[in-house]
C-alpha cells in the first residue's frame, strides 16, 4: 500500500512536468541567448541567468568568455536544434539542449541547460565547442 502511495505521490509530482510545454520555452530562451549574443549585451544574459549559473560562474568571467565567442565567432547566423534531455531530480527541473550553430566566422556545437522554473527557462549551463574559437 505504501509503495502504490508513493509511486502516485511521484507521478502526480512529474504530472506538473510537460516537455511540450517546457521544450519550446527552452527554444525560445535559445532565441533570446543569441539575440544578445549578436547584441553583445553578456550582461543581459548573466542577469537573466539562474542562480545554478550563478553559482559557478562570475558575472566578470561569462562577460569575458561571451565577448571572445563574439569576436571570435561574429554573429550566430542560424542554427538547429539537436537532442535534449529532461531530468526532473530533487535539484529541480532540467532541460539540456544540444544546438547546432552557424556564426558569421565558423560553426560551432553548443550545449545549453536551462532550469524550469513555473514553465520558464532560466540559464544554467552553457558549453560551445569549435575549432574557429581556437584557430581565429
């Protein structure tokens, strides 16, 4: 009887969690990512970050990585999104997102994770890998 609770107790939980309403809140925050990105406004990005994001990285220091993709990379240009993952843990809710980008100077592959926070996205981890960052 316990176990038949708690197994509803943990559905009715992720019941809350919809990737079909979450997935496109975490592409429209890819958006808005590039956006300021083309904008250079890292500070904007840093500000509208989560608290996980925060915790690891200083407002100085994304600044300063933000302002070499840009300069490195020029402008996002286009791109695609790839695989995702949902992980709801007792950290929270998380939706990683692979992206193929396309800048002015290269390509470049980027892996954003987004908290959902009452269906919004909130930056938590942002990693980019490409060769043009290297060889410009």
């Amino acid at each position: 009887m316990r176990k038949t609770a708690a197994a509803l107790a943990i559905a009715g939980a992720l019941g809350g969690c919809s990737v079909g309403h979450d997935l496109p809140a975490v592409n429209a925050a890819v958006g808005v990512f590039h956006q300021e990105l083309n904008a250079q406004d890292f500070d904007k990005i840093y500000s509208d970050a989560g608290p996980d994001f925060k915790n690891v990285s200083s407002q100085a220091d994304f600044t300063q990585l933000l302002s070499a993709i840009h300069r490195k990379l020029g402008n996002y240009v286009s791109g695609a999104a790839g695989g995702w993952s949902d992980n709801v843990n007792t950290s929270g809710h998380f939706i990683t997102l692979g992206f193929s980008a396309k800048y002015e100077q290269g390509a470049a592959e980027e892996n954003f994770v987004y908290r959902i926070d009452n269906g919004k996205a909130f930056l938590a981890g942002y990693h980019i890998s490409s060769n043009a960052l290297i060889t410009n």
